[in-house]
C-alpha cells in the first residue's frame, strides 16, 4: 500500500506531516 503513494503526492506529505507531529506530542509528553 505504501508503495501507490509517490513521496511527493499531498498523501504522503499529509501523512509525514501527522506523523511528526504525533513524534512531537509523544516527546513533549515523556519530557
């Protein structure tokens, strides 16, 4: 599945996007 997504496609950059963000949550919540 991940490979239908090109890595510039919107997809992919929302999905980078979300999962960064949750990194960010998770680090701030262990600090």
């Amino acid at each position: 599945m991940f490979f239908k997504f090109k890595l510039g496609s919107p997809v992919f950059k929302f999905y980078v996007f979300v999962k960064a963000k949750g990194y960010q949550k998770a680090e701030q919540s262990m600090i």
